[in-house]
C-alpha cells in the first residue's frame, strides 16, 4: 500500500490541478448549467414532452443504445419535466456556491445524463465535455475554495482524477485534430472558408469581415489545425510548475474566443473556455490573489495528508480504468484503429455515458446547407406558408439563415434532419409543426403540411450551386 501511495503521489506531482483553478472551473460550469438549463427551460414542452416532436414512444426506438436510461422518460408530462429541471436547477446552485460539491457533481452528472439520453438528437460536442467534466468533478477538490465549505484549502491532493481531467481535455483536442482528415484541412487548408460560408453559423460582424480576406481564412486554418495538433502535448507534458499547461490555456483561449466572435455554436465555447481554466498554474493564480484579494475571501487550513485505505485504492484502481476504457473509445473511432469494444463492456459504457466522440467539423466541414419551407394547406385546397403567414408560399432564400433558428438546439435538430441516415426526424417534426400550428392558430386550421428543404452547396470562390428544392415530408392530421 505504501508503494502505490508513493507512485500516486508522484504521478500527482506532476498532474495535480491547482485546489483554485478547479474552483474557478466549477463556478463557471455552475453558472454554464444555469444558462443551459433556462434555454432548455423554454423548450420543455417542444423538446422534451409528449406535446412536442420527439415524444415518449419513439425515443428508444431511435439512438437509444443498450444501456441507456433517463429519469425524464418515467413520465412525458411537462409537468414532470419541470420538476427534474428545478432539482437540476438547485444542484447547480449547490455547485455554484460549493455546497456538498461532490455530491452536487455526481447529482447533475446523473441528471445530464437522464436529459441528454431524453433527446439524443440537440445535443453537440460541448454538452458531452460538459457531462464529462461533471463526472471527474466527483472525484476533484473543486470545491474546497471560492466555497461556502469551512473545509477551505489549497492544499495539494494525491489521486488520479487530475490527470483524469487532463487526459479528457487532451483527448477532445487529439482526437478532433486526428478526425480532421478532409482535404479542406490539409493541402488545401480551405476549411475556414467552408465553415464561414455556412450562412446558419457565421456571425456578423467579425464572422463576416474575415469571410471577406481568402489569405486570413487560410492562415487561421493553419493555426486551428496545428494548435489542437500540439495542444495535447502541452497538456499531458509533465509539468511540476505547470508552465506547459499555461502555454495551452492562452492558446485554447485565442481558438475558443474566435469560435465565440465568428460561428454560432451554442455553449460549445464557452465550455471550452471555462474548463481551460482548470490548466491554471499555481504561480499564475498566486498572482491573480494578490491582486485580487476577493479571489481569497478564506484562509487556508491544514488536511490530513492523503493515505490511500482500501476504499480508496478502490477508487484510484476505478479511476484508472475510466482514463483506459476513455482512451480506449475515442481510439475506436479514428479509421485506423481496427478495435471496438465488446459488447459486454459497451453496455457500462452506456449507461455512464461514457461514449463519447470529439468530431467537430471533421473528417471535412459541411458544404451543403439551406432553409426550410413550411407549405400549408386548409381543407378546400388554399395554401398557406407558415414561416410567414401569409397566402403566398415563398421559396425564396431568408435574409437571414441564422436568425432561422430560436436558439443552438433547434439549429442543430434542423441540421440532423438533413443527414440522410436522420430521416425518421422529418414525419416527426412535420406533425409537430403542423399540430403546433393548428393550436396556436385556430382561426387558420390547415389539413397537412409539405416540409421542404432548399438546399444550396458551396464551392470554392465565393461560388454556391443553385438552390434544390427537396420534399422532406408530407403530413397531413390523421
């Protein structure tokens, strides 16, 4: 026992997160949760309840892997749904001001769990680092500083989750950088310029000032590529005082705040900045107390220095097999490794969520987008355009793709529907649209609904093919 204290305790030397920047870090994601979860709030109904497009009865029957569970299925009432998001609520408020904050982690980890498996289908890449996060912050110091805890402390910890941490934000940039495989990454480093060009993420101004210089777009694309490229090296370098770390944290900071300034993506970067804070040196955060002195609002005590008990060996040998079976998953999915997990391990692997995939904008950027046409029509035959409401349906382009969508979810279910293996999506929200219609509507009751999708692509010099018009579904209220 007492060697495997000394290796843990060796390891830790060189992959212990600051107690502070952990602490800062759980601050942030608390108040990302709030914000998250509002947003979700006004979609309850729509998104998560047998009155809006993805009910009860069909979501086991499409993505729902063996495995999965999800205390927002027990009931599809908006009822219910709004009592998980008040206990959800009030656990980040816990974790917000430190309150019990491993138990408030394990709480919303579970419960983001049970809402993501609620509706696979609106969810993207930061909602997974997010839940992952929450995991590792059941075994973080996270919240013995910045806390309402009379436990306060920056003591240093001996355990496995730091590296843990580490490791999980390595992976999300090894591995989105070793998806990236499209030629509009490398030769031709064009992928900027595909991903501005996509009208339903660029954001004005910055978005559309850069779209408008070809060399900047390529030189930013260099710079995207080659800093998730060395981005894990900096993380996972051994490093007592951390400075590699620090490097990495400025580096995610200029790649996440341009995101910010040019794509719509939701809360993706803001997670990402925010758990970039737990790369924070200690002699970085020294200075930042000093100068800001509500940064230290409790003074330091004295812990008993960690010895490992059975327990707690039990837990250390746990978390190196979540780290293993991590890497593991994420291995799985780059072409050139040929192993999967069986499917006796896959099932655990499941029900902790575990599975994770870090494909942003990979292998190539999307090329092909557009806009949805909402063709009514009443009993007796008279069309009717429910985007504009009026008795002319409009085929024509939008002014604004971006302003399409009420917020990143509905963007994103909108983007599923066009993946040809998402199909099952369209009939769904076809009926929704059209019941959806008919009530808030009722001195207009239309019969059925053709959902169509303009679709344009775009080329290489500012150059995007002509619009084709595809039937996505008929309903009618049957």
């Amino acid at each position: 026992m007492g060697k495997l204290n000394n290796i843990l305790r060796n390891i830790s030397a060189y992959y212990q997160p600051d107690v502070r920047a952990l602490s800062l870090m759980r601050i942030g994601l608390a108040c990302v949760i709030l914000i998250d979860l509002f947003i979700r709030w006004g979609d309850i109904s729509d998104m998560y309840s047998a009155e809006g497009w993805w009910p009860k009865r069909v979501v086991e029957l499409f993505g729902f892997k063996q495995g999965y569970w999800s205390l927002h299925l027990l009931f599809d009432t908006v009822l219910w749904q709004k009592t998980l998001f008040l206990v959800h609520i009030v656990s980040a408020i816990g974790l917000l001001i430190g309150f019990r904050s491993s138990l408030m982690s394990l709480i919303l980890w579970l419960f983001y769990i049970s809402l993501h498996n609620r509706n696979l289908f609106i969810n993207q890449s930061g909602d997974d680092l997010l839940r992952l996060v929450l995991f590792w912050g059941i075994f973080l110091p996270w919240g013995k500083k910045y806390s309402i805890s009379k436990y306060s402390t920056t003591q240093p910890f001996y355990s496995l989750s730091g590296l843990g941490f580490y490791v999980l934000l390595a992976s999300v940039y090894f591995f989105t950088v070793n998806l990236k495989t499209g030629k509009e990454w490398i030769p031709d480093f064009t992928a900027i310029y595909y991903a501005l060009s996509l009208e339903q993420l660029r954001i004005f101004p910055v978005g559309d000032w850069i779209y408008q210089s070809p060399s900047l777009m390529k030189g930013l694309t260099v710079f995207v590529y080659f800093a998730e490229l060395i981005l894990p090296l900096l993380i996972l370098l051994p490093s007592k005082k951390g400075n590699w770390r620090l490097i990495a944290f400025w580096i995610l900071i200029l790649l996440h705040l341009g995101i910010a300034f040019t794509l719509y993506v939701g809360l993706f970067f803001i997670i990402n900045l925010i758990t970039a804070v737990g790369l924070l040196p200690s002699a970085t955060l020294d200075k930042l107390e000093r100068k800001f002195k509500f940064l230290n609002p409790y003074t330091n005590s004295s812990i008993t220095q960690y010895e490992l008990g059975f327990l707690k060996s039990l837990k250390e040998v746990f978390l190196v097999g979540v780290i293993m079976i991590s890497v593991f998953i994420n291995l799985s999915t780059l072409s050139w490794f040929p192993v999967e997990l069986s499917d006796t391990l896959q099932v655990p692997v499941n029900t902790f969520r575990f599975n994770q995939n870090w494909g942003m904008f990979s292998p190539s950027i999307i090329k092909k987008e557009g806009w949805y046409v909402y063709y009514g029509m009443d009993s007796i035959g008279r069309q009717w355009d429910l985007r504009t409401n009026q008795d002319y349906v409009d085929f024509k382009k939008p002014e604004s793709l971006l302003d399409m969508h009420k917020n990143d979810r509905w963007r994103k279910l909108t983007e599923n529907m066009q993946r040809n293996d998402m199909y099952f999506l369209r009939p769904l929200f076809c009926k929704y649209v059209l019941r959806k219609w008919n009530k808030d509507h009722p001195e207009k009751k239309l019969f059925s609904l053709s959902l169509y999708y303009l679709e344009k692509e775009t080329k290489l010099n500012y150059r995007y093919s002509e619009a084709e018009k595809k039937v996505y579904c008929v309903c009618d209220m049957s």
